[in-house]
C-alpha cells in the first residue's frame, strides 16, 4: 500500500485561505481512479475552505477502509456501497466478523455525499480480439482485484455477457489495484472488466500498450431478467452516457468504443463518502457545505470531472444505489448542509 499525504497536493492546487482547525485521517484507491480524484479534490476543498486537512492513503483496499471506519479507527473513505450491505450481514469479505458483530459495526457508518462514477466495461487488445463478447468459454479474464466490490461486479459483467462464472468455464485472473495494468499489458490475460471513471488513466494507460476496444452492455442482455438484477443489485446504479461523449473522452488515445446505440449503458459502482457515525455534526456539516459549494472545481478539475455522478443537488437515494436493498443512512451534518443548500434529501437515508 502506497503511503502518500494529499496535504501538500492541496497546498499546491490551491492557496490556503485559513488555517485548518482538523486534520482527519483517509483512504482511498490508486491514483487515476475516479474515487482518488475525488478525495485529491475534497482534500484540496477542505484546506481552501479552512474546514480540516486531509492525511489520504493511496492504494487501499477498500474493503478494509469500510471496516476501518466502521471501528472508529479512520475518518473517511470512499465506500462502494456493497461493502456495508456486506458488513452488516457478516457475509462475503466480512464472514469472518459473523452477522451479529458484521450488524453492529454497519451501523456505525454514515454517508456524507455519494458518487457513482465507475461504469463497468469489457475491453481487450486489438491484436488478439474477443471475436464475440457472448462467448467467452476458455478465456483468461482479468476482474479485479482478490476480493471487495470490483471482484463480484467483474464477475457479474461476466456471467452477463457469457452466462459463465468464474472458474466455470473461463479463468478469472485477480490482482490487487496497484499491478492491475502490469497484469494486463504482460499478456497474461485474454480480456478486461473493471469498473472504470471516464476517462480512465488505467484504460489510457493500457492502450498505451496497443490498441483496445472496450464494449458497454448490449441492449438485450442489460434489458434481460439477469440484466435487471445486476443493476439493481446491492452497490449498483445505472451509468448511461450519450457515446459520442465517451468517445471524446478518449480522443487521442488508441481506445475503441462499441454500443449498439447511442449511449453507452452499464452498471455503476455506487459509493458513499463514509465517516463514522460519531463524527462530529458541525464537522460534517462544513465538510458537506464545502463539497457544494467546491461543485464547479469538482466538475472542472479533470477531464473527469463532468461524469463523476456526484450528488451535488436533491438525493432521492433511489439513484444514488441507496434506500432499497442497501439501507444506509447519511450523516445528520451532511443532511443540514443539503438542505442548507437548498436541496431534499430522501427520509429513508434519515438516521
């Protein structure tokens, strides 16, 4: 795991206002990935604003962020939204905590602001191309790291496209984030599925390597029985971008997008910015009010930035992956800095 404090990355993107009156501690994923440029900008907000500064680990597995927060042991961290679903079951990553503990530690995590800005796809290289996504049978497959969200969103892309399961037919390949794209370009696999930003730096990178085609979900299968499920499954929520945006967002880079129609359609990874749930209220509340009010630096600050799906206005909950089989609440701070705003926020995240 990378160690790295964004404090000086902060100092640098913008110039400090005021002194900051906390510092918490965070964690998030590798650089390049929509939930670190997320944290690079909210620490950049916090310390512009004079709310807290941020001490970030990269690289994390946020598996182990979500518990760690749920402890009290870590302020912050980027939550796909599955991982409490799991937790407060003891299921999953989290079996070995047991239902009852997995049920105390879950209700001790609260959500400042959600994102979903992560739209699985399906890629390989040109030079040794998957001749039809629906066949798949005997595939080395990369789909994500050992464990955590990514892997069983990867493994439902999968079962999707090919009606196969990891080890049923294909081999799925895993590795922790930081070797994600040395796994890929060593030509140890046959295909990709990952849960991507766009524009994606991983995805850029990778083609860097030789030219790739990513594909989103045909129209049949995500409109399918199996489809709906995946997409209305716990740490899901839609992603629909018009595909002449995600083809411009790769413009210059030897990257291939294919639809079959005029958007590109998939399932996100729902996320929640998660703190635990005695954090201080006036804390969350600035932290929150300073989020809205940094909306444009968020949206402008990377090429990104327009496709984060972040919740900058009302939160019904139903769109953010919340407030059906995922019941999770947000922090009361973070509701009075909505509403301060303007905007409604759904009673089901109501603590």
């Amino acid at each position: 795991m990378l160690r790295n404090t964004i404090l000086s990355a902060a100092l640098v993107l913008a110039p400090l206002t005021a002194v900051a009156q906390t510092t918490l501690t965070a964690e998030t994923t590798t650089p390049g990935s929509t939930p670190h440029y997320i944290d690079s900008t909210l620490a950049a907000v916090l310390d512009s604003a004079g709310v807290a500064q941020m001490q970030i680990t990269e690289g994390a597995t946020l598996t182990n962020s979500v518990q760690a927060v749920a402890e009290g042991r870590l302020d912050m961290a980027p939550a796909p939204l599955i991982l409490p679903f799991l937790l407060s079951r003891g299921i999953g990553p989290y079996s070995g905590i047991g239902p009852e503990k997995g049920a105390e530690l879950a209700a001790n995590i609260r959500v400042l602001f959600f994102n979903a800005g992560s739209g699985q796809v399906f890629g390989y290289y040109n030079n040794n191309p998957v001749e039809d996504i629906r066949t798949l049978e005997g595939k080395r497959i990369w789909n994500g790291p050992p464990r955590g969200a990514a892997l069983t969103s990867g493994r439902a892309m999968v079962q999707l496209l090919s009606g196969l399961k990891d080890g049923e037919g294909y081999e799925g390949v895993q590795n922790p984030w930081p070797d994600t794209v040395s796994a890929i370009t060593g030509g140890s696999v046959d295909a990709w599925t990952i849960p991507e930003g766009l524009p994606s730096g991983r995805q850029i990178a990778i083609a860097a390597a030789g030219g790739t085609t990513l594909h989103d979900i045909p129209s049949d299968l995500l409109a399918s029985e199996l489809g709906q499920q995946i997409l209305n499954a716990p740490g899901h929520a839609p992603f629909s971008v018009p595909i002449e945006d995600y083809r411009a967002a790769y413009a210059g880079s030897d990257v291939t997008i294919v639809s079959d129609d005029d958007t590109f359609d998939s399932y996100a990874t729902a996320f929640g910015q998660v703190v635990p749930a005695g954090m201080d209220e006036d804390l969350a509340f600035k932290i929150v009010k300073a989020m809205l009010a940094g909306e444009e630096r968020f949206r402008t600050g990377s090429p990104r930035g327009p496709f984060l799906f972040m919740s900058f206005g009302d939160v019904d909950g139903v769109s953010q992956g919340a407030c059906g089989a995922v019941q999770i609440k947000m922090h009361p701070g973070a509701i009075r800095a909505f509403e301060e705003a303007g905007h409604t926020v759904a009673d089901c995240l109501r603590p």
